[in-house]
C-alpha cells in the first residue's frame, strides 16, 4: 500500500477541512434565513394588526414617523350624479 507525501496529506485535511467548514455554515446560513423570513413574516402579520387598530381608532391617515403626527385623509367624493 502507497503512502501519500506529508505535504499531500497536510494539503488534502486543509481542503476536507475548509470543505466541512463552509458545508456547516451554509447549513447556518440557511437556518438563519429561515429564522429571519419567519420572523419578518410575523411582523408583516403584527403591523398590519396594529395598522388596523390604528384606522379603527383614527380613521385612514397619513403618519409622520419622524415625530408620530398625522393627517386624516380625506377620501375623494364618488361622481354624485
């Protein structure tokens, strides 16, 4: 039976190496973005929930988010002909 170089082998445990390692962090990545798509989901879900709230407590508007003032909006007349 043959014996790779020290050289060799040393260069074929980096590669196997450096091959486990980005195997193990697309795994993490891809278990972030599962995570992170979930929980933007969730507060899609929770703003619109709010929003709601929001038009059931003011009516429509319009809110200014640098210092939380609004505007009603005023809805356009359908033709009254």
């Amino acid at each position: 039976m043959g014996h790779l170089t020290e050289e060799e082998f040393e260069s074929l445990k980096q590669q196997e190496g450096t091959r486990n390692a980005i195997h193990h962090d697309l795994g993490a990545m891809s278990t972030q973005t599962a995570r992170l798509h979930k929980a933007y989901v969730k507060l899609e879900e929770d703003a619109e929930k709010f929003r709601q709230k929001l038009v059931d407590k003011y009516g429509k508007i319009n809110v200014e988010l640098k210092d939380g003032s609004f505007e009603v909006v005023k809805e356009e007349e359908e033709n009254k002909e």
